[in-house]
C-alpha cells in the first residue's frame, strides 16, 4: 500500500496531491544522478538505438 499525503478515497484531493507531489520527486531524484552517470547512460542510449 502506497503512502499519500492525502488518502485517495477522498476526491479529487486524493489524485491531486500524487500529480503535484510524483514530477516533484522525479525532479529531486533526477538531481542526484551524478553527471558522469547521466553522460554514460546517455552514450549507451544512443549506441543502443542507431
């Protein structure tokens, strides 16, 4: 089971905070990927799909 800040049985609300509160913590995750990770996965990407 999931943890919300607000419980999705109640409408609306519920789906609301998982869009604002989901991208937020992609961003903050997509943040501490280093750079050199980034770049080498980048590279591998490209290779892959020539």
């Amino acid at each position: 089971m999931p943890a919300d800040l607000i419980n999705d049985m109640i409408p609306f609300l519920g789906i609301l905070d998982d869009a604002i509160v989901l991208p937020f913590l992609i961003y903050i995750t997509s943040k501490m990927i280093t750079d050199s990770v980034m770049d080498k996965e980048k590279i591998e990407y490209l290779e892959e799909n020539k």
